[in-house]
C-alpha cells in the first residue's frame, strides 16, 4: 500500500490539484416532480458537468436538499447560482465551498476475489475501515464510507482484483457548526 493511499484512509487532506477548482453547491429546493430536470438542465445549458449529485428529502417532508459538486470557473458558476435562484421551486442556494464542511460518499465495489485473494482485499477494507457486505465463490462486495478521495484511494487499490461493478452515491455535505447549509 502506497504512503499516500494510507494518508487518505486516516484522513489526511489530498495534495492540491491543479485546474479548474471543485465547487460543492448546497440547494434547497421544493420536494416535487421535476425540480431535478429544471436545476440539471441550468447546468447543462452553461456547459457545466455535474461532478457529483446527490438528492434527499430534508428534516422538512416538502423541501428537499441537493448537493452539487461541480469544476469549473468561479465566474460562470456564479451565473448559475444567480439563475438558480430565480426558479420558483427554489428556496436557498449555497455555495459551500471553502466552508468547514463534513463531506462523505457511499461507494459499494464488487471484486473478483479467490480464495487466496481474499486476505490481501480484506486488509485493504481493514485500512479503509470498509466492510465486506457480500462473498461469494468468485467475488467480494466492499462497501466504503468517507470522502471521496478516499474512496478514489481504495479504487485504485483493489483494481488490481478487477472490479466488475461499482456505484457511488455522490457527495452529501453539510457544514460543521451551527451555520446553515
């Protein structure tokens, strides 16, 4: 195991990136049909690609929270927001970038896995505080909570293995503290 990839599953910050800067934006929006194409569709028409998109019903039954993380120029996301903002289904926009935020991803990643694989997939999953949650003759299905270079970091471990299916949730944020997000 790399030193860096033992860094990322104790939680240490990823080095810094080069290019465009990842943005996570916090909308509060009404929990009804079609709200999801009319916000992905403000994107689409600036030629933004949503990195990541995750939606949930909030403490509130009728408002639903999305977490958008996208890359891109500070300028033309700032466009978006302010066209977000004019949607009548919208309630808040936040952009919470830079933010002191709890941020984590659900990833769950089905290996190939032998009986003399098994050992060597499950120490990873040990170092990732990941959990075997289905085994088979031929296969392991890991799940694996936490940030999403974290979840980067165990990809490119067990990759080795041949992952024959994965899926992630997407990043859910929320600020630390009493701020709102």
């Amino acid at each position: 195991m790399t030193a860096s990839a033992i860094e990322l599953a104790a939680g240490a910050p990823a080095p810094a990136r080069r290019g465009p800067m990842k943005h996570t934006i916090s909308v509060l929006v009404d929990n009804s049909p079609g709200v999801l194409m009319k916000v992905a569709g403000l994107f689409r028409r600036r030629g933004y690609n949503i990195h990541s998109l995750a939606v949930g019903v909030t403490e509130q039954p009728s408002v639903s929270r999305m977490i958008i993380v996208v890359e891109g120029e500070p300028e033309v996301l700032e466009q978006i927001i302010k066209q977000l903002n004019k949607l009548i289904e919208v309630i808040k926009v936040n952009d919470v970038t830079g933010f002191n935020t709890v941020d984590r991803e659900l990833a769950l990643i089905k290996v190939n896995a032998t009986p003399a694989s098994r050992m060597e997939i499950m120490e990873i999953c040990n170092v990732f505080r990941a959990s075997v949650v289905d085994l088979t003759e031929k296969t392991m299905t890991l799940e694996v909570t936490g940030r999403s270079d974290k979840i980067d970091a165990i990809l490119s471990l067990v990759q080795k293995y041949g992952i024959r299916e994965m899926v992630r949730t997407g990043q859910v944020t929320l600020v630390r503290g009493t701020q709102p997000t």
